[in-house]
C-alpha cells in the first residue's frame, strides 16, 4: 500500500478489483451504481481511509468502508485488504448466491443450436 491519503473513486474501485477497467468504474459511477457516504458523486472525487461506498454491481450489492489505498492493481489477495465489507451486506450477498444457485438448478438454461443429434430427431418428427 502506498502512502498517500487519498485517491480518485474511479481507480480506487478499479485498484480493488471492483473492475477490470477504469473506464468501466467511470461508467458504473457516471450511471449511479456507486455512492459515497451516501450519496452520488463523481469519478473525480477523492476517496480516504474510513469513506463508504455501496457498490451495486449486476444484482448485487456491497457496502464498503475503505481500509487502504493503492495506486495500482495488485493480486486479488492484495486487493481484498484495501476494504472492510459490512456483516450485513456479506450475509446478503451470499442469500442472494444461494438463491441463484437455486434459480439455476431449477431452471437449467436451454441449449443454444441444436447438435447433429437434435437435427435428426426434429427431421424425424417432422416427416410424421
């Protein structure tokens, strides 16, 4: 970790492995997705050790508070040490993977194109 006191949101978010790309960090922030101790903000703004920052990200969402800075993209194992994620927000995040587990064993996605195998059975049952 460095030590400067504060960062720009967009390449803290992308230091911490939030996202692959600053400009996707910029993107999520510009389209509300990101709020800072509360509220919406801006690529721009400065991030210090101790600032919240609620992350919503495809359908989840995580509740933050800054533990570290980092100017560069370091090892995941690295990047988990630059936040401390709130209990609450952890045990929803994980409810929210039980139930798409559960969605999906469910509800198997359907095949996309049909192999030689399938060809043959529709041929077969169109000629009855």
């Amino acid at each position: 970790m460095n030590t400067k006191t504060s960062i720009r949101l967009d390449k803290w978010l992308w230091a911490a492995r939030f996202y692959k790309y600053r400009r996707l960090a910029t993107d999520a922030i510009n389209g509300g997705k990101i709020h800072v101790n509360g509220q919406r903000s801006k690529p721009g703004k400065d991030v210090k050790i101790g600032t919240t920052i609620k992350i919503s990200k495809d359908q989840f969402t995580w509740e933050i508070t800054v533990a570290g800075i980092n100017t560069q993209r370091r090892p995941a194992k690295e990047a988990v040490l630059l936040y401390n994620e709130t209990q609450e927000s952890y045990a929803r995040r994980q409810e929210m993977v039980a139930r798409l587990c559960e969605e999906k064993r469910l509800y198997p996605a359907t095949r996309g194109k049909p192999n030689k195998k399938d060809r043959r059975l529709i041929h077969r049952f169109k000629e009855r």
